[in-house]
C-alpha cells in the first residue's frame, strides 16, 4: 500500500486527516503500520513503517524534536500520523516540510487497532497474493521446461501471465519471436530496431527508454544472447517475475538444445565415420546402426557434401536446412573442408528438389542401393562440389547432371591438353579480333547458339541473310575449319566452352 492509500482507508478518513506536509511523498509504499508514543522512536524504525502516534517525540522540545524527527525520516519511515493532542510545533511542520516526509493530524478521534487491522490485513493478503502469484509463475516455466516447449510457446505463456505483450530479440535488435493476448503483435513491432536503440543494453532486469520498457537479459553472465521485452506492463514487479523466470526457461531450453545437438552430432559422426573407414563390416550392420540414430532404412542413399565455412558452423546450418526443409538425414564432418550429409529416402530426386540451401553450395553424389555404398556416393559428390565452384551459382543441390560438359572440362582445370585444343580451334579467331578490333568469336558464338542455322542466326543478331554470308565466310577462313558440319561445329563449341571457362577462373 502507499501512504496515499491508507489515508484513504475508512478508519482513517473517519479521524479527518490533514496532510501537513509531505504532499510529493504520498504514493510512498508502506510496508508496516507501527504504533509507539515513546520519545525516541527512531531505533524502532526498519524503514517502510507508517507511525501512528498521539504524540511521542513530536511533543519533544523543538531541537530535540527536530532532530529525532530527521532520525525518523533518514531510517526510512514512509509517514507519521498523530491523533488528537498537541498539534505539532510550526518548526516541526517547517522542518518535516523541507524534508518532503508525510506529517499528518487527524482531527477527529479513531482507534489505532482498526487502522492497524485493516492495513496489515490488505498488506498480508498482496503479499500472499504475489507469493501465489510467484507460484503459479514458476509452476508454469517449470513444466514448459519438463515438455521442452519452443519459444513460442515461452513467450505465449509470458504474455498471458503479463498479462501483455513481450518480445524476445537479440543483440543486433533483431526480433528473434513475440507474442500478445490474441496474438496482434505487427503494430507493436512498427519500427522495432530504432525504438529498441534508444533503449540501453543493462545487465539484468531494469526500466528505460522514453517508452519505459521493461527489459531482461536473456543467458548466463558473459553468453548473453537476447534480450525480453515488455514493452507496456501494469504491476512492473508482478512483470519483472514473469520475464525473468521466462528468460530463465528460454536459456534452459536453449542449453538442453545444445547438449541434444551435440549428442546426436556425436552419434552421426561416428556412424558417418564408420561407413567411410568402412569399420562396419556388411550391410546388415550399417542398417542396424541407421536404425540406432533414429534413421529408417529406405530404397536409396544419397551422400552430399557441403562448402562454405568452418565445420561447427556449416553442421548447424545444414542441420538447420534438413529441419526447415521437413527431410531426415545425418550430417557430420567429413574432414577440415567437407561437412557430409546422408539422406535415406525411397524417391531421392523428390527429396533433394525440396532442399533450398541458400547461399551454400551443396552438391549430390549418385544414389546408390545399399548403404555401405554410400562412401561411392559421396566421392562422386566430392567431385560435383570442386566443379559446382566454377560455374555460375545456382539455387538448389547441384547434382552430376548439372555439370555435365561443364563439369568435366572444369574439372580438368587449366591442364595442357585443354589449352592446346583450345588454341588449335580459336587462337586464329582471337589473334583475328585482337589485331584487327573485330568481334568473329562473338559471331561464332552466335552460330553456335543458332544450331548453325542461318535464318535462326538472322532472326538472333537483327541482320538479314544476305549480309551474313560474307562474314561467315571470312569467319570460316579465319577459323580453318568448316562451318556448316556438325563434328566440326560441336569441336569449336567445346572450345569455346573451355575458353569461357578458363577466363572465368
């Protein structure tokens, strides 16, 4: 209760209370009512008591008066109410005044016992009411906890118990989940980011920022992560309990998580370990080991490799891709530049289709039949990645038919064979350009696309056909090889292939 409200109580308001001093300091809280008449009081204060009087050190002389007046108030005292008998000193009021501290008279007689009853009465029933409260809280993250909620469903529970919006988001101010009775949360998110930086990063639980959130850290001291939200809350105490105790299950959940992780990283390594040493002896003994980590054996096996980082951080974001993309599958390191993934499926190419690795190169070997087969599977795998790195990024697993002539002149790199072909086919045409600033290789290109037709290649480059017979046969002069066979078409766009190849690289 504040000072406030107890002047308001019905026995108090009977006695006809007047406020002396102290105006600014009635929404004080109270802790305790205390009754005492003894001079000097101020050892019996603890702090948050409101003394009730019918004089005591009030009718002290006014040095004396003053200075036990000014123990009272450094104790921590919220007020002093006197009943009838001698009014207070003018310096009394003077100094009680100075130190903004509730001094107040009542004008008509009351009996202390019904103020007493009454306060203590309310002040047991809020505290047994937060400490249910507290319970209810508790039992409530504790069994989110036992049946491993999300944060979802955290967050869910937060904001009933608020009751009120909350929002989790992490060090970057980028919000992670949130959550509201009725689950309208886009108005309170308008502009979060700018909002959220005016709202300084504490340690703990604590209110800030022009819009008074209240805030708490989320991870044990050092590994913060995030940080709750509750961006509008009533009984701010009764929400402080809410989001700490939700903090404390979000960071569980996230510890259980990470032991999960690292047990099942453990259990796929070691089979994806033994199926490359080929440590299991027959098939029989690869499927019952499948079986053990919780995968079901299936038509087909795919092995997949993957590029782009380092291994911890690369086997999170593949584990993360298999979960979002609703497909089983084992994924471990395969040595310091590889992660591999093994897929069970019955229709691979339908399995891998629904796979959308962004920004990471996955390449696919061939599906084999057995599992002790899948080392096979994922060498060819090997062999896509090196050549998927050379060609122009793609969405989706690359796969062997996606390389095809590409993949085989990339990955025979820049080998003396390919750049005396090369060279025998094209070095007349590019020394042609080169002197002489034409574009013929830019017009063989363009016979290549067209299938060697004329009428597509006119259609092609806006020219009609009477005008591209002379360049072609300048083109076919320069070249030395005729144009209009498809032996020598196909020879020069491999060529030409390779040529492109080798300047990108």
């Amino acid at each position: 209760m504040t000072v406030r409200e107890v002047l308001d109580s019905e026995p108090v308001r009977r006695g006809a209370p007047e406020v002396l001093a102290g105006h600014g300091a009635l929404e004080g809280d109270v802790r305790w009512v205390h009754v005492s008449d003894v001079p000097r009081v101020a050892g019996l204060i603890d702090g948050g008591e409101l003394l009730l009087t019918t004089g005591g050190f009030l009718e002290l002389a006014d040095p004396d008066a003053l200075a036990e007046l000014d123990r009272v108030v450094d104790g921590g005292a919220a007020g002093v109410v006197l009943e009838l008998g001698s009014p207070p000193s003018p310096a009394v009021v003077a100094r009680a005044r100075e130190r903004d501290f509730p001094l107040v008279v009542l004008h008509e007689q009351v009996r202390f016992v019904e103020i007493t009853e009454q306060v203590h009465r309310r002040l047991v029933s809020a505290q047994l009411e937060q400490v249910t409260f507290a319970a209810e809280v508790h039992a409530t993250f504790t069994m989110l906890g036992l049946r491993r909620a999300d944060r979802g469903a955290i967050l869910d529970a937060a904001a009933r118990l608020l009751p009120g919006p909350v929002v989790l988001e992490d060090q970057r101010r980028r919000v992670l989940s949130s959550a509201a009775l009725g689950g309208a949360t886009a108005p309170l998110l308008e502009e979060w980011e700018a909002r959220s930086r005016l709202v300084t990063w504490r340690a703990g639980t604590a209110v800030g920022g022009p819009e008074h959130w209240l805030t708490t850290t989320v991870g044990v001291q050092g590994r913060v992560w995030a940080r709750l939200v509750a961006p509008r809350t009533g009984d701010t105490a009764r929400a402080a309990v809410v989001l700490e105790r939700a903090a404390q299950a979000l960071e569980l959940g996230r510890m259980i998580e990470r032991d999960d992780a690292a047990t099942e990283l453990r259990l796929h390594g070691s089979l994806i370990s033994d199926l490359v040493s080929g440590r299991l002896p027959d098939e029989p003994a690869a499927l019952a080991r499948l079986r053990a980590v919780g995968l079901r054996p299936a038509r087909a096996y795919v092995g997949l490799v993957a590029l782009g980082g380092p291994g911890s951080e690369l086997v999170g974001r593949l584990r993360r891709l298999l979960g979002d993309s609703r497909v089983e599958g084992l994924v471990a390191p395969l040595d310091d530049r590889h992660v591999g993934v093994l897929l069970a499926a019955d229709d691979p190419d339908a399995v891998l289709d629904r796979l959308r690795p962004e920004g990471l190169l996955l390449a696919a070997g061939e599906p084999v039949g057995r599992l002790t087969d899948v080392p096979g599977s994922w060498r060819s795998a090997r062999v896509v990645a090196g050549v998927a790195g050379d060609l122009p990024p793609r969405a989706g697993v690359v796969r062997h038919a996606d390389v095809r002539l590409h993949g085989l002149l990339a990955s025979l790199g820049d080998s003396p064979a390919v750049s005396a072909f090369v060279e025998a086919e094209l070095g007349r045409v590019l020394a042609h350009d080169a002197r002489h600033g034409t574009d013929l290789l830019g017009l063989l290109r363009a016979l290549l696309d067209a299938g060697g037709q004329v009428t597509a290649l006119a259609r092609a480059t806006h020219r009609n056909r009477s005008s591209l017979y002379p360049a072609l046969a300048r083109l076919e002069q320069v070249v030395g090889h005729p144009l209009d066979t498809p032996a020598s078409r196909t020879s020069l766009a491999v060529a030409l292939l390779a040529h492109d190849l080798g300047r990108a690289r």
